[in-house]
C-alpha cells in the first residue's frame, strides 16, 4: 500500500453504497477479476467453480465469490468507462481488495492481431478523464510487473498465445476511438488519423478502462493487471466478432487461475 496516502478501511460489516458490498462479503479475498459487462460475471465466475457464491446487484456492479485454490477471489462488474471503474476501485479497496485483473474484449488497430488474440497491456495511453482527477497526464498509466509477469509465466505454461504492448483507453466509443459509423458519423478534428497515429506508435487496441485502473492502482500502491480478447480488428472493419469469443474468454480465467496458483 502507499505510505504516502492516509488509506481508508470501512468497518468490517458497513457496505459501501455503489458496489453494496463489505468487508466481511469477500471472506478474505484480496483479488479481484473485473469484467465490465455485468452479465459476464457469473459466467466467469462458474469458469473459477461450479457454484459461486452470489454477492450483490447493484448499479453497474454485480458481484460473486468464487475461489482458486484455497484463495478467496472478487468476480465484480466495473461497467464501462473510467468514471465507473474508478468508483468501483476506490470502494473495492476501502474493504481490502489488492490486486485488481480487468478482464475485457477489444478491437486490435494493429495487422499482425487476430480475432481472438488475448492482449496484455503493459501501460495505457491516458485518453481518459477520470485518471487526471487521481494524477497528472506526465503520470504514466503502468500495469503491475509482479501481476504481469505472473500472466505471462502463466500463458507459457498452458502453451496459450499472448500479444504485449500499449492499449489506448477513451472515454467514448465512437468519436474517441475514431469510429465514423456512429449517428452522425462526425468526428472532431482532434481524433481524425489518431487511430493512425497510435498505429505507427506501436499501441495494439482501444479499449475503455486500463488507464483509469492502472493509474489509480498505482496512485494508491496496489497492483493491477488487464488482459483482454480481441472481437474486432479495425484493420479490416469496424464489425464485432465474437465467433472465438468464448475460447478466449476460457483462456484468459485458465491463464488468471495459473497465475493464481503460481503466485
């Protein structure tokens, strides 16, 4: 934890009002693996065991227990962007949550990635607002080295494929990420041949959270991590597919629950 910061603990039965959740509701769970559509959770959650062990609905946030082992793990919904991730994180943190591994789809910019390709992103771009309420743009957006290295040494264990670069985190979807097939198809002059730009700069994907959870995990001394499956490769079309998105999504919890068990 960060010296530095006076960290707030709740006391152990008060549930916090966004996530509705306490201290006591993990049962000593100090990991939590973050998709951001709420009805991905039990699915990933009944990848970890076959009867998870439902927490609360509530806002943008469903949560499960499951476990790895004899470890106790958060399954939590953060919804989409940074604002709502960053709630979540400050919250999960207040009742003892340390390590943080968002798990997310994409769309890759990059021509050597595929449908399906899993992405490990060691920083993010910081297109987002919210991270600048918690630092400074020259602050960077960094993953964990320790949660990083333990996905990696994971992935080679189970012969499991990885991409590992920068991901580019907006707030928005469409203009953000210059996308012109939008309603109005309008994109500000600040984002034209950006998707070009961070081409040639070497960033992989575009997503919406990594720079918000790296940027506040680091600020307050804990770990994150953010490992997402490509459904759309905008060197093509900007089209989802999701034709490999259920293999992807087994290989990266198998990936997360070696680690697990590793670490």
């Amino acid at each position: 934890m960060n010296e530095n910061i006076a960290n707030k603990r709740m006391p152990d039965n008060e549930k916090l009002y966004h996530i509705g959740l306490c201290h006591n509701d993990l049962e000593g769970a100090e990991i939590a693996i973050l998709p951001g559509d709420p009805g991905r959770v039990l699915y990933l959650s009944e990848m970890l065991i076959a009867s998870p062990k439902k927490l609360a609905v509530n806002r943008e946030y469903t949560s499960y227990l499951a476990n790895i082992g004899e470890k106790k793990i958060l399954i939590m919904s953060t919804g989409m962007g940074g604002p709502s991730i960053g709630i979540g994180l400050e919250e999960m943190a207040m009742i003892g949550v340390k390590k943080f591994i968002r798990v997310g789809t994409t769309g890759t910019i990059q021509e050597k990635i595929q449908i399906g390709d899993l992405l490990v992103s060691t920083g993010a771009v910081r297109l987002d607002g919210t991270s600048i309420h918690y630092a400074p743009l020259e602050y960077p957006a960094v993953a964990d080295l320790e949660l990083n290295v333990n996905l990696t040494q994971a992935a080679k264990d189970l012969s499991i494929p990885i991409h590992y670069g920068l991901t580019a985190s907006s707030d928005t979807f469409y203009p953000g990420q210059e996308r012109y097939d939008s309603y109005s198809g309008f994109v500000r002059r600040h984002f034209k041949d950006s998707v070009e730009e961070w081409r040639k700069l070497n960033v992989m994907n575009f997503e919406m959270e990594a720079s918000t959870l790296f940027t506040i995990c680091a600020v307050f001394g804990l770990q994150a991590a953010c490992i997402c499956a490509v459904i759309a490769k905008r060197t093509k079309s900007e089209s989802v597919d999701k034709s490999k998105y259920d293999n992807s999504m087994r290989n990266i919890m198998a990936i997360i629950k070696r680690s697990v068990e590793n670490g």
